[in-house]
C-alpha cells in the first residue's frame, strides 16, 4: 500500500474505451483474461477520480497477485482498512474508492466485500481473471450488488491510438492516404493483435510472450482451480480449439480426436474443459439461433479465441485460413459491444455467421464474413446465405465483412474490415 502512494497512478495510462460504472452500495467487478489491461482500466478510474479533485489518499489499492501477500486470509483483510486509517487517519473518514485486483484468492473474500460495501463509505472495484469473478457467481456471492465490466484486448481503434498510427482516430469520409494508413494498420492488427504489452515487440518475442499467456491460463487460471480428471487430455482440447477455431466444434468430435490419438476420456469432462476455458476468457462460443432446447444440444457450438495475434501465436500460419482470422477479428468486436451473438441456419442448410441481437435495443443484424468476393462461387454462397436468413426471420440490416472489398448488393453492403471496425462494429 505504501508503493502505491510513493509511486502514484501511472503515468503512461492509454484511455481505453471501456464504460467504467459505478453504483452507490454496489461493487464495479472488472473482469477479463490475463494481460488484457483491467489493472489499467482501474488507473484510468482512479486517474478520473483524481482529476475532479478526489485526493490520492483517498483511493486504496491493493494486487492481491503479489507473491509477498499469498496465503492471507480472511481475518487478514480488515488490515487493508486498519493500515489505510493509520496511514490518513483524516482521508479514512470521508469516502474512499478501493480498488482490489485479484481478491477472489483469499478463501471468503466475498464475505469482506460485502461487509465493506455495507460501510456505506467505501466505494468498491474487484479485478481478476479467475473463474471466481464470472457475473454468475458474483451475482449469488455479493447477492446481486455487483456491476460487471469485461475488458478485452484493445480494439482496432484502441490499437491505432495505443501505437500512435494516428493522432485521432479518424472518421468517414476518408482520403486515399488515410484509407491506405488504416488498411496497411488493420494487417499490423490482424497478425499481432491488441494485447497492450507485446505491442510493437519483435516477432519472436510477442509469440513467445503470447504463448506464455497461454500456459498462464491454463495453469493458474484451470489447472489450479479446477480438479482435472487428465491435464493431458485438457491440452489436447485446447489444442483442438486452437487448430479448428470459428469452426463447429462438438464434444463428440473431440472424444474422437482423443480416441484416435490413444487418449480416452469422456464428453462429459471434455464438456467441462470447454466451460473452464471460456471461464478464464481464453475462448469464446457461439450457439446455434434456435428457440428449442433439444436443436441447440443437437448442434455444435463454434468457438472463437480472445485475440487474434494470440490464435496467430498459438496455430501454424496458412492463406488457406486467413478468413478465420478474420471471422475471429469480427466475433471480438461484435463481443466487445452489449450483444447476443449467435449462428443461424437457414431452412436450406446455409449458414450465416452471425445473427447479432443488441440486448439494449432488440435491434438485429445479420453478418457474414469473407476474406474475398471475386470467386463468383464465394459472392454466391455468401449473398444466397444472407438474402434467404434475411426473408425467414425479417432482418434488414444484412453486411458482408471483407478484407479490401466495398460495394453493395440486393441491399447487402459489403465492407473492408478496417472501414466496419471504426464505424460499424458495435
């Protein structure tokens, strides 16, 4: 805590566009993977707050992560409010904002959050990566006084700004000279990604330092938390998500991959090695758009990795599947915004990759996503896909993403990636 105070807030902090909310008697839980930039968001939260005149005395911090604080327990953190009060006895009166990352390793941490909450005067915000912090236990554990944020890696327009590409992010209508900057800068982003710490690094260092995220995850945030019936068959899952993602994925296939390989281990534990990697934020899936229960257990989930310079760091580079980078690119932002993202299957067997619902609005969109449409094959699958979802559950608003390709058809725009991630990915 003394550290926190000689060295303040950070200085290098890079704004990210993340809604930071807070409720009076409720707790902000900021969640995300591992290096994902959630210790900085709440810099930027405590930055705000010293901006409007709230002194830094009044703001606790605390990285519950750090080796010299493990094996604490649950007695030991009413310390974190006793040290604050002999610190600035006269700043501990009024209200105060902490800010704790990763609590949730202290055995009954929620037990002194509510309590603390219950204070009246202390406005709380928990980080962490741990399964521990889903909004699903949050909820049961702090009895719904929690506000959840997830942080994910930096978008494309958080990329431009974080490597300085350009001094604004710029807006339509766009000259041929900055259209040619973003379109050279979206390849920057597709093939590293928006992990903030291993931006402009030497090839060889950011795939080294992804793939240490990687194993961080897997042991610490799985692993560790979890009784795993076979590590050996938990890597292979993971393997298989990483060599198949935005593809259909199915226990069963999986189960299968194992058998074929020599390893046996049932759907069930494969089922649970799925939910405790989409827990740690490593991977994401997205069900079939169906109303029946019995439908959606019969049909595959497609799964989608946290970044794309992770999935480029973790799997073997092809041309043949650079269209599932970017199919990865589009799902991340789609994520990023407040929306139900799910498949849809026509009645004739087409797939359309995306049927995104805003929650807020009910509006829907239908999205596919294509690396190129001058294969008269590909423009036709692609546009017969989208024109027969459009007539059978009436959704207008209907977009291809490509990488370098716009015009419009039947109603149907076809975009760049670049142009849609600055104007029309949320």
């Amino acid at each position: 805590m003394r550290e926190f105070y000689e060295f303040g807030i950070p200085e290098d902090v890079i704004p990210r566009d993340v809604d930071y909310l807070e409720k009076r008697n409720a707790a902000t839980v900021v969640t995300g993977m591992r290096r994902s930039g959630k210790t900085y968001v709440t810099y930027q939260r405590m930055r705000a707050l010293v901006e409007s005149g709230i002194p830094l005395e009044r703001i606790v911090h605390v990285n519950f992560d750090d080796d010299r604080l493990k094996g604490l327990k649950l007695e030991h953190l009413r310390l974190v409010g006793d040290i604050h009060a002999e610190m600035f006895p006269d700043a501990a009166k009024e209200k105060c904002w902490y800010f704790l990352d990763e609590l949730q390793d202290v055995k009954g941490w929620e037990l002194y959050a509510r309590r603390i909450l219950d204070s009246h005067h202390v406005q709380l915000c928990l980080t962490g990566s741990s399964s521990k912090l889903l909004s699903g236990e949050i909820a049961t554990q702090m009895r719904g006084r929690s506000i959840d944020i997830e942080v994910f890696p930096l978008s494309f327009a958080e990329f431009l700004r974080f490597n300085s590409i350009v001094k604004a992010v710029p807006s339509a209508p766009y000259s041929s000279r900055t259209a040619g900057v973003l379109r050279h800068a979206m390849q920057r982003y597709l093939d590293e990604g928006g992990f903030p710490d291993v931006q402009g690094d030497d090839y060889r260092i950011r795939v080294k330092m992804l793939q240490g995220y990687v194993d961080a995850v897997l042991y610490r945030d799985v692993i560790e938390r979890h009784e795993v019936p076979s590590v050996q068959s938990l890597r292979y899952t993971l393997e298989y998500i990483k060599h198949n993602f935005a593809h259909k994925i199915s226990t069963r296939a999986i189960s299968g991959a194992l058998k074929g390989l020599g390893i046996s281990d049932s759907r069930e534990y494969i089922s649970d090695y799925l939910d405790w990697l989409e827990q740690a934020y490593l991977i994401y899936r997205v069900p079939i758009r169906t109303d029946s229960l019995s439908v959606r257990r019969m049909n595959p989930d497609k799964f989608y990795l946290v970044d794309t310079g992770l999935a480029r760091a973790v799997t073997p580079k092809s041309d043949a599947s650079r269209g599932w980078f970017l199919e990865n690119l589009v799902y991340l932002a789609l994520r990023r915004g407040d929306n139900r993202i799910e498949y849809f299957n026509t009645r004739r067997g087409e797939e359309v990759d995306f049927l995104v619902t805003d929650r807020i609005t009910k509006k829907r969109r239908l999205i596919q996503v294509a690396w190129e449409m001058s294969d008269s094959a590909t423009k036709t699958r692609e546009l017969s896909a989208l024109k027969s979802a459009r007539d059978e559950i009436k959704v207008k608003d209907c977009s291809v993403v490509t990488w370098d390709e716009e015009w419009e058809k039947d109603g149907i725009r076809i975009v760049p990636a670049w142009k849609w991630c600055l104007g029309e990915s949320v």
